[in-house]
C-alpha cells in the first residue's frame, strides 16, 4: 500500500476526496491516501508544500502560482475547480461600516501572508479603485481568529469564502458588505517535485479516482442533503452555491494561467513571470 499525504481547507468543496476515501476507492488500487484539514488555508498548505510536509494539496489557483515562483519546489497538476470563489467581505456585525467604499484604508484581516485572503485583498481595492500600496493587514491564522480579531477592532474587515462564512453572519457575528470573486477557476490540484520525479504513476491512479467522483458528485442522490448536514450550512444555500459551483477534471490552460499571472503582477504580487512548464505538470 503506497501511502500518499494530501491536504486541503475543511470546507464544501472537498467533499469528493472524504467520499472517495470512506468508499476505499483509493486503497482498491493501493493507495493509502492520508487527508489533513488545514483550516489555515493557503498560506499554510503553501508551507506544507515547500517543507515536504505533504505530496499534494487541494489549493487556491492565485496562492500556489505566487508561491512556485517564489521557489516552491511544486506544480499544479490540475484544476480542481472550474468556477470562481466567491470571496465575501464581511465586517463585524455590529460595526459603522455600512458600505465597502468605507473600507479604504482601513485593516484587512488575513490568515496569513500569501494566503487567498492576502491576495484577494488587493483584487478587492483593485475592484473599488483604491491604491493597493496602501492596503493594511492584521495576521489572524484562521477563521476563528478572524472573528476575534473583528471584534476585538483589531481588523476591520475579512475576506473569506462566502458560503463558509454564512452561518456567522446569520448568526450576527459578521456582516457582509459584498462578494469578490476570483477572475479565475479558484482551486487546483498542486503537487510536490519529489512525488511527481517518484511516483507518477500513484498520481495517474488518484486523478482518475477524484475526476470519476468530482464527474459524477452533483448526481449523487440528496447530496444538496449531505452537504448541509456534513458542513452546518442551510440546504437553500447549498442548493445555491452547487448551482454556480463546476468541477474540472482537466489542466489549468496556459492562456488563463497567463491571464491569472498578468493580474498578479499588475497588482505587484509577482516579480518575474515563469513558463507554463515551469507552474504546470504534463502528465
């Protein structure tokens, strides 16, 4: 049995993996496939990539191209989801901001540096026109840090995904002042040099796995069901985000990773521009 680490954000979207491997589809080809929640994101699964901490990751599609060209020894092997990530902006519930023209200049708090809710900070004041130069951060590490840190008056305001954060906010814990999402498909497939030099065929093996169950996920009977009760979200706004939510089980294309890489240089996010053979892996 070829044991094989893969980590990912314990949110809705990675639902096929937990199915795929409480049905064993991955050990029927011998495959001990080790999931790890990091409810730090992307900044964090970044680290994890680049220590070896881990073989794969299901990870933001902006994080891990600023990361790999910053020398993160990995590659997208694939889109995991094809649609964008709707990014809502929330505030402190019972905080004087009304508007997200009034966020200017004020804090964002962020889980951590490089992490999707660093970077969406900057397409959010590209979005309002603000100077991104002047964008602040405070480090909160995760969700619940980020609602001590708005209640606290810490951070003014937090970028999380949308659906996610819903239940606080109808908990009156936050407010959402508004939705930005990614001009990109959010999430890839990414993995370490090492596991792809090693074990390419184990790769084959587990993307044949996730693209069956990801193909096939939405026909799944009463998933809208699961999904609510597995997650604490109301079935309405599973019902919505499925309706706008794709999975792919195809490569990131070298015109939109060019798009994708444009954006984060206009934004100063990257410094140099790396090949696509360089960010993606042919299989």
């Amino acid at each position: 049995m070829k044991k094989v680490n893969i980590i990912g954000v314990p949110e809705h979207f990675n639902l096929p993996w937990h199915l795929a491997i409480e049905e064993g589809a991955f050990e029927q080809r011998g495959i001990d496939l080790k999931w790890t929640d990091i409810p730090e994101g992307t900044g964090k699964m970044c680290q994890l990539l680049q220590e070896g901490e881990t073989d794969l990751a299901i990870i933001l599609t902006e994080g891990i191209v600023k990361s790999i060209t910053e020398g993160n020894p990995s590659k997208i092997v694939q889109k995991y989801i094809e649609t964008p990530l709707q990014w809502g902006i929330h505030v402190a519930a019972d905080s004087n901001f009304q508007m997200l023209s009034e966020l200017e200049n004020t804090k964002a708090a962020i889980s951590r540096f490089g992490s999707g809710s660093h970077l969406m900070a900057f397409v959010q004041a590209k979005n309002q026109g603000w100077d991104p130069q002047h964008l602040q951060f405070e480090l909160v590490n995760n969700l619940e840090g980020a609602v001590k840190a708005l209640t606290e008056g810490r951070g003014d305001y937090f970028m999380w995904e949308h659906f996610t954060t819903k239940p606080l906010v109808d908990q009156g814990i936050f407010r959402r002042l508004g939705d930005c999402p990614t001009p990109w498909p959010c999430f890839v497939i990414a993995a370490t040099d090492h596991f792809l030099e090693n074990h390419r065929n184990t790769l084959r093996h587990i993307l044949e796995i996730i693209n069956l169950y990801t193909s096939e996920f939405k026909k799944i009977p009463s998933i809208d069901r699961t999904l609510a009760n597995r997650y604490g979200q109301q079935l309405a706004d599973i019902r919505e985000w499925l309706g706008i939510t794709d999975w792919s089980q195809a490569q990131l294309d070298p015109n939109t990773l060019k798009k994708i890489k444009e954006q984060l240089m206009e934004l100063n996010l990257l410094k140099k521009k790396l090949e696509p053979n360089e960010l993606l892996f042919a299989m």
